[in-house]
C-alpha cells in the first residue's frame, strides 16, 4: 500500500505569476517547483499555494520539461519539469528556518522520460547530513512522493540527491511545512519519519486528495476507498481533534471512515519492512484515527482491539468518541524483519463492527549524524560563492567523510560537529582580492591561496587565526 494513487491526482495547474522567493511564505511554507525555467512561479490552482522556480536554492543542475507523452491537462503544473544532475551529492538549501523546529520536508518525482533515455533511475535523498530513503523510480509516468518529518538543527536545512551509479538523480518538486512543536513526538533530534503511507478512508470523492487548506500543516491525506472490501460511513458534522491531540488530523479526513462489508471481519493492512542503507530493518511508527461518526443506540457497544503481528496493544479494548479523533499509536518503533500486519477488530464486548478514519505509516531513520560547524559552513560558503568553486562543493563540507568537499581538510571528534582545518586552493584559478571569509574558518590551520590570480593584501584579520600556521599566498598581483 506504499505507492498510494497518484495517478488520481487533480490539480490544475493556474496562471496567477508570482515573484520567486527563496524564504519560508508566511505560513512558513517553501514551495519549489524544480526545473522551473525563470525567475516567476505561479499559484496552484487548487491549493492556492505559492510555487516558485528553484534557482534561488541550488546552482547546479540542468532543467529539462518531461516528455509531453507524460503531460495530463489534469496534473499540476509542478510536475511537467524537473532538475537533474551530474556529479555525486548535490543539494538544495532550503533558508531562514527556525533551528530547533520540527518540519515536514517533502520531495516528488515524475521522470517523464525527459531525457528521452527511458532509464528511469534510483538514487538516494538525504536531509542534512543524515540518509533519508532510497527514490526508486518504478516507471516513466509514476508520480513519487518521499516524506520526511525532522527536527531542523540549524537555520537552514539541505536536501540532497545523491547518486548511487544506478541512474542520474532528478527531482520534480520540494516543500517545506512547519510543525508544532508538539506535533509527531516521535520526531526528536536524533530520529526522523519517512512516511510510507496517510491514507484517509471512505472519502466521498475518491478522487480528491486532502491537504491545505483543509490541512493547515499541508500534509497529503491520500483517499483510500475499497468497496469490495468496506462499506463508506461519512458525517457532515464537523470532527475534531482534541486540543492535546498530537496529530490533528484534518477535520475533512475524520468526516469519513470505513468499516468492514461483512460486519463480523476485521479490518486488515499489510505492509513489508523495506530495508535501507543504514538499516536493514528500520522500525515503523503507525498512528491510526478513529472518530466515531455515528450516535450509538443505548444499548450498543463499540469497542476495538488493535493488533499487530499478533500482539495487542491494549489489554482492554480501545473506545472510541463521537465526533471527536481517538488516536491509537507507538512511541517506540515497532521492529520487525519481514512482514507488518494491523488488524482492527470488534472486541469481546462489542456490538458494532469495527471501523477506521484514517491511517499513518512512517519508518524511522536516524539524524545522528551531526553538521559542521555552523561558522565554517558560512564562510566556507561564502568562499565557494566568491570564487565559482564547484568541484565537489556541494552539501556539507566534511559529512559524510566519503563525500567531503576536494580541497578541504576537517578533525572529526565524537560528540563535536567537525572543523575544517585546511583549505589548499592552490591553482585554482581564484580572482580578486582575498576574501575576508578565510578569517572566519577559526580552526584552519593550513591556508594554500597560492598560483592563483588574487590581487590586493592580505587580510589583517588572518594573523588572528589561533591556529594557522602555514599560509600560502604566492604570486599575488
Ligand atoms: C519547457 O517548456 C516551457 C514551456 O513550453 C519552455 O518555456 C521552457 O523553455 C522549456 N524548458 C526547457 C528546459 O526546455
Ligand atoms: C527498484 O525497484 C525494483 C522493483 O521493485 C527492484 O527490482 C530493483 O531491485 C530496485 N532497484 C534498486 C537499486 O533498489
Ligand atoms: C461473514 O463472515 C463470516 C466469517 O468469515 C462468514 O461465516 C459469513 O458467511 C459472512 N457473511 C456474509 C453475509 O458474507
Ligand atoms: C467487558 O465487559 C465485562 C462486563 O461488563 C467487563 O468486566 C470487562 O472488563 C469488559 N471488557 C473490556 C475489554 O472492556
Ligand atoms: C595543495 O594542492 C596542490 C595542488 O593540488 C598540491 O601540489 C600541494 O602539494 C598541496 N599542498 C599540500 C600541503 O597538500
């Protein structure tokens, strides 16, 4: 049930231009349709949401329109172009974040044959410095969603494609959405959710997606309807979440539910483990919603047992409330090698058939994995925009140690983010004067500037590096 159906999705694309904007709107959402040729987006018809084109947040990458075989009227607009790129890490900056602040990070994927090679690739998505999930795309027309729910440790947050040799990487759109921090307690520092699946049940148009605005944190609830299996129960009273809820759900998804067709089943979903690069059996978190959406008659009892793999969660039954979400979920991952299977069942007690609004699935992955240090990052930033430095240059300098950047040297000691302790630039073919951003790699020892075409002096503020100790600056015009 992971892919979800995205061939349904309905969005039109809409003509309002908007200037781009490389900062969190003011609900504090980033919007980027990549591959966007120019420098205005537009709004999303039917989201309202502001798209803006990518160039603001990566300056490597090359835009390509998918093959129009793959181009519906119906689809958004976000999807009929896309960045690709050469070389092995390459990353998106996403700016002015709140560190400390959980955010949903969301990336798409629509290959659309746009290199006319039919090879649709796999590569890998990371956040920050820390693996986030294999992209694996299965075919020309799929449309693909990852998401990832993390705590931000800094200002700024980097989303990057990495190549794996199995296919060039590209990308269809990225966004950002704040969270509270309340929200999703299992996102914490050191852990992060992929989602595998949202699915809101028995929804009264089975085409539509919910999502902003009737989710005002823009999360994708996919409709999820299956009549052989289920009959479709709905409101038109509003449900709500309570306010300690820590997952409010949309009121449009608790609206409706499904129950079993025939009254004595359960209600059943599978999934497999998938196994990653950092884990071969990373542990699920499930949230299932129930809100009941029917007045029970006196004398009837709803009541459910929630099952996994055999083990209950509750040893009474769960019940549930009328018009209100009565959230069911783990703290800790559940773990197990092969096979996931959830059955929601009538307890002992129960009169009424079992029944279900909505469902999340995520698996965990670490963000262990720590940054370099902040002011590096900035002026070793600041350098590689001065002088056009590519190379490697992408992403974090010195994490994961296998992808640090060529030229640079970094000391790793556990528990500390890594410094970078030598820049040799020599021959580089660096124009200008020296940028006063080399005095503010505070650790750097060594310092090779040399046989390169720089011009003026060099910056007092050099000699008040604690730890430089060899400076080359040869041939200085
Ligand atoms: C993609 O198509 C649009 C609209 O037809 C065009 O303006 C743009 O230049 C194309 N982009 C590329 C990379 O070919
Ligand atoms: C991608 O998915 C296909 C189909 O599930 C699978 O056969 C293939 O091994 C996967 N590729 C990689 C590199 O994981
Ligand atoms: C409902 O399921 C039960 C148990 O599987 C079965 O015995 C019964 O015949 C089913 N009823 C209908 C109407 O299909
Ligand atoms: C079922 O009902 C009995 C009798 O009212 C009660 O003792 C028991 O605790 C109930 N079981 C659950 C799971 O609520
Ligand atoms: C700096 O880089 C240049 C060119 O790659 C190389 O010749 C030189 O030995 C390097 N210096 C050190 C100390 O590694």
């Amino acid at each position: 049930m992971a892919a979800g159906p995205w061939a349904l999705l309905l969005f039109v694309a809409a003509g309002v231009v908007l200037q781009a904007r490389a900062q969190p709107d003011s609900k504090g959402f980033i919007s980027i349709d990549c591959g966007l040729s120019g420098k205005t987006g537009y709004e999303d018809d039917s989201t309202k949401i502001s798209y803006v084109p990518d160039a603001g947040f990566i300056d490597a990458g090359t835009n390509h329109n998918i093959s129009a075989e793959y181009v519906t009227p119906s689809m958004g607009k976000h999807w009929y172009d896309v960045r690709s790129f050469t070389g092995t890490r390459n990353c998106y900056t996403l700016r002015s974040l709140v560190p400390g602040v959980k955010y949903i990070v969301r990336a798409m994927f629509k290959y659309g044959n746009y290199d006319g090679l039919d090879r649709p690739p796999v590569f890998d998505l990371h956040i920050g410095v820390n693996y986030w999930h294999t992209v694996n795309i299965s075919g020309p027309g799929a449309a693909i969603l990852q998401e990832a729910m993390v705590v931000v440790p800094d200002d700024f947050v980097q989303v990057c494609l990495v190549n794996t040799g199995t296919g060039t990487p590209f990308i269809s759109s990225l966004d950002l959405r704040p969270l509270h921090r309340t929200h999703y307690p299992q996102v914490t520092a050191v852990q992060g959710l992929a989602l595998t699946t949202r699915l809101n049940f028995g929804p009264t148009d089975d085409t539509v997606i919910v999502r902003y605005p009737d989710d005002p944190h823009d999360r994708i609830w996919y409709p999820m309807v299956d009549t052989t299996r289920w009959t479709e129960i709905s409101t038109t009273q509003k449900a709500q979440s309570r306010d300690d809820d820590f997952f409010e759900a949309p009121s449009t998804v608790l609206q409706t539910a499904i129950r079993p067709r025939n009254a004595s089943h359960n209600l059943e979903f599978t999934w497999s483990s998938e196994p990653t690069p950092v884990d071969p059996s990373p542990g699920y978190i499930v949230i299932l919603h129930f809100a009941e959406l029917q007045i029970l008659p006196g004398n009837d009892v709803r009541q459910l047992n929630i099952v996994l793999n055999d083990k209950p969660w509750y040893t009474t039954g769960f019940t549930t409330e009328y018009l209100f979400d009565a959230v069911a979920y783990n703290t800790q991952p559940f773990q197990y090698n092969s096979r996931y299977n959830l059955n929601v069942e009538a307890s002992g007690n129960a009169t009424l058939p079992p029944f279900i609004n909505a469902i999340e699935v995520f698996s965990v992955f670490p963000t262990t994995n720590i940054g370099s240090d902040s002011q590096d990052v900035s002026a070793i930033t600041a350098i590689r925009a001065k002088y056009h430095v590519r190379n490697n240059w992408m992403g974090d300098p010195c994490v994961p140690n296998a992808m640090a950047w060529d030229r640079l040297a970094c000391s790793y000691a556990i528990g500390r983010r890594p410094r970078i302790t030598s820049v040799n630039l020599s021959s580089s073919g660096l124009n200008g004067d020296i940028s006063s951003s080399f005095a503010n790699l505070k650790a750097v020892q060594y310092l090779d500037l040399s046989n390169n075409n720089l011009m003026g002096s060099i910056p007092d503020a050099l000699s008040q590096l604690p730890l430089l100790t060899v400076l080359y600056v040869r041939n200085l015009l």
